[in-house]
C-alpha cells in the first residue's frame, strides 16, 4: 500500500499519505487523467488523488479481485483485473463498475490512443473498444506469451511481455506484428517519449526503440532483476522506472544512461 511522490523530476521521493489502512496489500498500478491520479491493486482495492498525489482516500470498491492496472482516456478510467474482469469509471475514479470479459484469462494492462482502448492479458491474448470500454472484441495477437504491458504513440500500440516478447500494431489494435527484440528476459512495462519506446523488464538490460517499435536495443542500468515486475513512465524529458525493493531508475538522456535513485 505505499505510494510515493516526486516534484523534482523524480530525483527524490517523499511518501504520500494514505487515509485508508492498506497494509499487506499491493497497489499494482497507477495512471493519471482530468487532474486525478488513480490507483489500484489487490482485492479490487481503488485509491485516487485529487491534490497532486499528496493524499490519496478510496473509491469504491467494484470487485475483490487483484486489478493490475488502470488506464484513462475520453474522460475513461478503465483497468484489467485478474480472471479478465474491466473496471471502468466515467466520474473521475470516483466510483467504479466491473464486468467479466468471456474468454480473458488475466487483464494485465489498458492502454488509451486514437479512440481506442487496448488490453493485454495472459496467453498473448489482446481485446479492444472503440466505444469508451463498454464493449470488448477480442483480436489475434500472434503469440500465445502472456503479455504484461502496452502504450501507444504515434499512432503505435506496442504491447511487451513474457520471453521479450513485443508486438505492434499500427491499425488501432485491429492487427498486431511482431518486432525485433534483444532480450529474452520478460518486459513488465512499456512506455513512450521523446520518440523512444522504452520497456523494462528482468535481467540486466533495459530496452528501447527509436523507430517506433520496429527494432529494438538493450542498455545496461544497475538495478539488474529488481525491475522485474516494475513498470515505467515518463515527463518532462525525463524516464522513469521502479522495481522491487524499492528500487527506482531514471534516465534524462532518452533512455540510454539510468541513474539510480532513493526512494525512501
């Protein structure tokens, strides 16, 4: 149940005050729309902050199921949950409904671009709305690997997953190719900026892409395996990852050098 904050660019980090008790609980996932950051994690538990990240009170409860993720879009949150449940919001996180989606295993991340919302679960399979998250079709991806992670940019979803698995789709997530990896080692979280998808992952090495997801690098940062499991973001030209044990990276130089940081 911890959350974290930084104001200077992810150099230095202060705890933020949590109202409710979620000890023993994991928060797995957090994203940011209409001035709100929204949070969610195990036993369907949704936190949301409305002052900067400072303090953070929950929204209603739609589930007791681990929710691994949220996304927004179109004034839309929406998250994937274990046994491939869509949580959705309309009224800023406020509250939440839910709704199983038949034939989804786990819902491991939602992603927003281009009217659509894309979700990647495990077993390599992908679903999509084009209206707002109340309707899902499921897509072929190609892969039968779970998938852990997906953005979009540049008109770009690109989806990460067990093994170094990347897929990309460049029609709204209609149809998905599979890129040029160099890492056999699971990536957890993707994201975009400066013109460069970067992923992060397991061992050693974290990846990137200048040419919109086609092919793909590794560098070295020096957390190693503590990444595993993390995931990544980026603002304001800089990138920046977490991992286990309070383990937190940035990079100010398009993903090619990571620094480590504390995290208190």
């Amino acid at each position: 149940g911890k959350i974290v904050r930084s104001t200077d660019n992810g150099f230095s980090w202060d705890n933020a005050t949590i109202l409710i008790d979620l000890t023993g609980n994991r928060l797995r996932g957090v994203t940011f729309g209409n001035n709100t950051f929204v949070g969610a994690g195990d036993y369907g538990y949704i936190v949301r902050s409305t002052d900067n990240g400072t303090n953070w009170d929950n929204a209603s409860k739609p589930l007791n199921k681990v929710i691994w993720d949220i996304g927004f879009g179109n004034n839309t949150f929406v998250g994937g949950t274990q046994s491939g449940y869509i949580v959705k919001s309309t009224d800023n996180g406020s509250s939440f409904s839910s709704w199983n989606i038949s034939g989804v295993t786990h819902l491991t991340d939602v992603s927003f671009g281009n009217n659509t919302f894309v979700g990647v679960s495990w077993g390599g399979e992908i679903i999509r709305s084009t209206d707002n998250g109340s309707n899902w079709a499921s897509v072929a991806s190609g892969t039968g690997k779970n998938l852990f992670g997906v953005t979009f940019a540049n008109n770009t979803f690109v989806a990460v997953g067990q093994d170094g698995n990347i897929l990309r789709s460049t029609d709204n997530g209609s149809s998905w190719d599979n890129a040029t990896s160099r890492t056999g080692s699971s990536l957890w979280g993707v994201v975009f900026g400066n013109n460069t998808f970067v992923a992060v992952g397991g061992s050693v090495n974290i990846s990137r892409s200048t040419d919109n997801g086609l092919s793909w690098d590794n560098v070295t940062h020096g957390q190693g395996n503590k990444l595993a499991a993390g995931d990544v973001t980026f603002g304001n030209n800089t990138f920046v990852a977490v991992g286990d044990d309070g383990s937190i990276e940035r990079s100010t130089d398009n993903g090619e050098n990571w620094a480590s940081v504390t995290s208190g």
